[in-house]
C-alpha cells in the first residue's frame, strides 16, 4: 500500500483558520467575563469589551475571507461542497455511514455533506451572534453607525435586550459545542482513516493511500 502526499490547503485557507479559532477562543473568554467578571483585580471591564467587539469584528472579517476563498480561490474554490441540492441529496449515504448502518460511504470533495451543512449553519450563527452583539453594544458599531440604535428592530424582534442577551449568549454555548464535536471528529476520522487529516490544517497536507498491483 503506498502514501501519497496531497496538498488539501494553501497557506490563506490555512491562516483564516487559526485566526478565526484564535479570535473564537478570545471571544468565548471575554465572553464569560463579561456575563460574570470571574478575574479578582483582573482586567477593567471596558478593555475586556473592546477585545470582546474587536476580535467579533476579526470573526466576521474571518467569515467573509472564507467566502471569498470559497468562490474565487485560484487553490481550490469548493463552493460547491456547499451546495444545498448536493447536501440534502447525500445526507442519507453520509448519515447512514455515521449510524454505523454502512461500512462505507461515497467519495466527496473536502467536506462531506453533514460537515457542509454544519460550517454552513456556523457560518450563519456567527452572523446571528454579530447582529445580537451589535444590538447589545452601547457605542458606535462603525465611523457614521451608532448600536444599540441602528440594530433596535432585533431587541423589538426577539422581545427585548434581555432575550437578544441570552439569543447571544445560547449562541456562544453553541460555539463551544461545535468546536467540541469538530475536534473530535477530526480526531477520530483522522485515526480511522490515517491520513493525516488532522494535521494537515497545520502541514497542508494529508496522504492518500492507494494500492500498488504491480
């Protein structure tokens, strides 16, 4: 059986990983303090929320850089891994595999489709959290734009700034529940399949294995 290394990411998909996994794990962080100032002597609250609001501006930066990868990448422009006709066509095949109902499921692109659809609901969730955070900050959002005031149809839609807080907050615990089930599944494909996949978001590169009949 022979390896053969296959670059699965450049280095511009590789940086908007880790700053947007950096900026997530700050925003957690602040996040807690911020709810509940849990550092006796720590950090002044005002500092903690411009780090709060400044890495969400990194966050949403991260997700648009994503984007435009996904579209205009000259490395590999996977829109179409995202495509919502391939996901619900072939979520039976990949869901069938994970119930351990199938020994084994069709070759994809990069992502399978449930990894699909969860990047894709991510991706609308840290856009959901922006548009809460906004509402929730007292200041200016940018140079001519003023929060809470500018965003004041999603405290009158979800029923006040209370419920907008826990919508905000929920979606931080979802953040955290995803990252969880993404290292691990990571992990583990990665040890099943023995391709290097965990690593590659650091290498750029995984293996292939392929047989040689010769």
């Amino acid at each position: 059986m022979d390896q053969q290394k296959i670059r699965e990411w450049n280095l511009a998909y590789i940086l908007d990983h880790w700053i947007r996994v950096a900026v997530l794990v700050i925003l957690i962080f602040t996040g807690f303090f911020i709810s509940r100032p849990f550092i006796a002597g720590g950090p002044s609250m005002s500092w903690m929320r411009f780090l709060h609001f400044f890495c969400g501006y990194i966050l949403i930066l991260g997700l648009v850089v994503r984007m435009y990868l996904a579209f205009r990448s000259s490395f590999y422009a996977d829109w179409k891994d995202f495509s919502i006709i391939r996901i619900l066509k072939n979520i039976p095949d990949i869901a069938g595999y994970y119930l351990f109902l199938k020994k084994t499921h069709k070759d994809y692109q990069r992502y399978n489709p449930l990894q699909a659809l969860s990047y894709l609901f991510t991706g609308v969730m840290i856009l959901v959290s922006a548009v809460t955070g906004f509402a929730l900050y007292h200041g200016n959002v940018f140079l001519f734009i003023k929060a809470p005031a500018a965003f004041e149809w999603v405290n009158t839609l979800l029923g006040g700034e209370s419920y907008t807080r826990i919508w905000h907050i929920l979606i931080m615990w979802y953040f955290i529940i995803f990252t969880l089930i993404h290292v691990y599944m990571a992990v583990m494909n990665s040890l099943i399949n023995r391709d290097g996949a965990l690593g590659s978001m650091i290498t750029g590169y995984k293996t292939s294995r392929h047989r040689n009949d010769l």
